[in-house]
C-alpha cells in the first residue's frame, strides 16, 4: 500500500467546516447565556466554581483575539475581564461581535496554516489546529459547568445537540 504527504489527501475536515462546526457551539453557548437569570449569570456559582458570566469572559477573551492572533501572526495579550457593566445584554453583545470577529479572520487563515506551531497569547505551545480545537473545548467545558448551574436553578437548558 502506498503512503502519501499529501496534505491534501489527509484532509478530514474543511476549514469551513470547521468554522460552521464551531460556530454552531458558539451559538449554543449564546443561548444558554440567554437562558440565565441576570441576577443568577453573574452571582451564581456552585462548589467554588466561577459565575457563567466570569467563564463567558474567558470565553471572549480567547475566542476572537485568538484567531486574530492566528490570522495575523501578531501576538495578542489574553484579557480574561472585559468591562460588561454586569449587564447580560452588554454580553451578549460582545459575544455576537467576537462571532463577527472570528469569521472576519477567519476568512484571512490559510489552510496550510493549520499545521504550523504557534505560541498562542505568546504562552501555549502547539499548532494553529490544536489552539482552535482548545478554543472549541474550552467552550464546551464551560458550558457543561452552566449546564449544572441552570439545572440547579430548575430551568431547563437548550438541547446540548442543537446546533
């Protein structure tokens, strides 16, 4: 059997595909912080872990600057507290303009970028692929924590595979 290199043969996934599959979690993730309580999304917490607002703002924080960083090749400092005047809609807003951002420059990433080494925010070693696959499961992992969070304050959230 022949083996190739050839990235092109490799290829699982598009890169559009990728975007698509991603933003469909991000807007997942918008609708569950729709389903917080105010007063809840920011003060509410269980076993010490942080409140769903503090998690989105790492969220923010990694997602769109992240993929700028990626695009650009220009290194972006990671800012976990964005001023949001504990306001969920000033939240959300910020959310629908890192979803613009990340299509944005995302736009600007070449496919063979992907398999470069990166040292994402100038600290985490890895490749553009594995920085975006840690962007998404990050995601992901904060939003099972709300998950609990909302099913501990009777209300039920979206359907995790409606995306």
């Amino acid at each position: 059997m022949e083996t190739t290199t050839n990235t092109a043969l490799a290829t699982v996934i598009t890169p559009s595909d990728l975007l698509a599959h991603w933003q469909g979690h991000r807007g997942l993730t918008r609708r569950v912080i729709e389903a917080f309580p105010e007063e809840a999304f920011f003060n509410y917490s269980i076993g010490g872990m942080r409140t769903f607002a503090e998690m989105v703002m790492e969220l923010l924080g990694i997602a769109a600057p992240g993929t700028k960083e990626i695009a650009t090749g220009q290194t972006v400092e990671l800012i976990e507290h964005i001023k949001h005047d504990n306001k969920k809609a000033k939240i959300l807003e910020l959310w629908d303009q890192a979803t613009e951002d990340i299509n944005a420059y995302w736009a600007q990433i070449k496919p063979e970028q992907f398999q470069e080494k990166i040292k994402i925010f100038g600290q985490y070693e890895g490749t553009v692929w594995s920085s975006i696959f840690y962007f998404i499961d990050n995601e992901i992992h904060h939003r099972g924590q709300a998950y609990v969070y909302l099913r501990a304050l009777d209300i039920e959230p979206p359907f995790f595979y409606e995306r």
